[in-house]
C-alpha cells in the first residue's frame, strides 16, 4: 500500500513537471510547477521527513509559488498569444542535452554507498524514535550548524534589502 | 526503504528543470525550472539521509531558505527588467549593461 502510494506521488510529480516545462501560459506553469512541489512534499513524508514536508507545503507552494504567481499578474503575463517554447532546433538540443543528463545520472544511482560513510542499519530510525522527529532535526540545527543557521539570516536580511532596492522605481 | 526509485525520481526532475531551462525563453518560466532543479536536489538529500544521517535534513533546510531569498531577488530582478525592457523574452535581453 505504501510502496504504491510512492509510485503515485512520483508519477504524479513527474507529470506535474512535464506539463510545467510545457505549458505555453506562465500561471498554467506556475500552477503545475506547485503540483509537482506538493508531490515532492509527500514523498518526503513518506522518505521520514514528515517536518520537512510540511515545510515544503508551506514555503515553496504557499510562499515562493504565491510570490510567482503575483509577479506573473503584476507582469500581466498571464495571457500570452506567442509560444515562448524554443524552436526545432532548440527542442532538439534540449531532448539531446536532457538524455544524456538523464543517462548520466541514472548511472550514478547504480554507485554503491561507501561503507565507511554508511550509518548503521536503523540507526536513523532509532535516534527519531528517540528524540522524536522534529528533535532530531533541530538538535544538528542549532548545535553542529549553529554559525550557517546565523550565516543565513544574515543572507535573508540581505535578500530583504535587495528585493525593496531592486524592484524600486527610483533609486 | 524507497532509496533507488527516489534517487530515480529525482533524477527524473532535475532533468525536466534542465530541459525546461533549455527550452523556454520566458524569464520566470526557466526561473521556475530553477527551482525544480533545486526540489529535485533536496529530494535526493532527503532520501540520502536514511542512510547517512539527519544532516541531510538539515542542509535541506538551508536549500530551501537560499531558494526562498533567491527567488525574491530574482523576481525583483525580472520586475525591474520589465520595468526597463517592456519584455521577460530573454532572447532580447542579453546585454549586461542597462
């Protein structure tokens, strides 16, 4: 029942993402693209990652895919009568470049993880029965990467100040 | 558990982002298959962490919060561009300089 509960989540989130690259109107693309964003967001779920999940929910398909959505009404891109999709040639090229992308990456799949790297088996799975899920997460986040959790608020606080500088009329 | 069809599935979208920054010329548009590709990488490190450990989690965290600034820079980039230009086509937008 799992096992086909994932498949589900990934072909959804694969079809999602073909008609996203393929859909000639931005908002039809935004809206496919929060499609796939939402099946990934199961399949963390299902891969233990309940938090991260909801996350993904909440951020990418309420926050980023809204911001998309405003600047593509703002933009008054919504309708378009020209196709922005490349020609014949740039559809050739993509497909090429696309397999042998897909080539390479699904011979990588086939590497064995190093054993030296390797946790033991149910390790993972002991320290979240342990500690719960949402402690395992913030423990690393706040002990071992404390200074990058830092580092980045100072990154949002510069993205902050660069979107208002950017999108303003007059500097 | 789904390490192998999830290591698939991933590689599966990150191809479609490239394809779709291949294939379009609308700014936002390949600025979204930036973000797919983005997705398909964090699935990859979710479903790495089974394996070798919740830090992956964690880094998923941050991959997200680079996308969240990244993607209010870049649609404030697209809106002073369409402010200039009149267009997001990027076959005419390809000089550096204003």
């Amino acid at each position: 029942m799992l096992t086909f509960t994932f498949y589900l989540f990934s072909v959804l989130a694969i079809a999602s993402a073909v008609l996203c690259i393929t859909r000639r109107s931005p908002v039809a693309s935004a809206l496919w693209l929060a499609s796939t964003l939402f099946q990934v967001a199961g399949l963390f779920v299902l891969l233990g990652a309940p938090f991260l999940g909801a996350v993904q929910v909440l951020v990418y398909v309420g926050a980023i895919m809204v911001l998309f959505l405003f600047v593509i009404m703002l933009l008054n891109l919504g309708r378009q009568e020209a196709t922005d999709i490349r020609g014949l040639r740039g559809k050739v090229l993509a497909t090429v470049l696309g397999l042998v992308l897909i080539g390479e990456l699904l011979a990588l799949r086939s590497v064995a993880l190093s054993a030296a790297i390797t946790l033991p088996a149910g390790e993972v799975e002991r320290k979240v029965a342990e500690q719960g899920a949402l402690q395992a997460l913030a423990l690393p986040l706040f002990h071992q990467y404390v200074v990058a959790f830092e580092v980045t608020s100072v990154m949002l606080l510069a993205a902050i100040v660069g979107a208002v500088v950017l999108a303003k009329r007059r500097l | 558990m789904y390490l192998g069809p999830a290591l698939a599935v991933s590689a599966i979208l990150f191809t479609l982002g490239v394809v779709g920054v291949l294939l379009r010329r609308n700014a936002i548009v390949i600025f979204m298959c930036v973000e797919l590709m983005l997705n398909a990488v964090n699935l990859t490190f979710v479903a790495l962490s089974q394996q070798l450990g919740l830090d992956g989690q964690v880094f998923v965290f941050f991959v997200m919060t680079v996308a969240a600034a990244e993607a209010a820079v870049g649609l404030a980039i697209v809106i002073a561009l369409y402010r200039h230009r009149e267009t997001v086509n990027l076959d005419t937008i390809n000089l550096l300089r204003g």
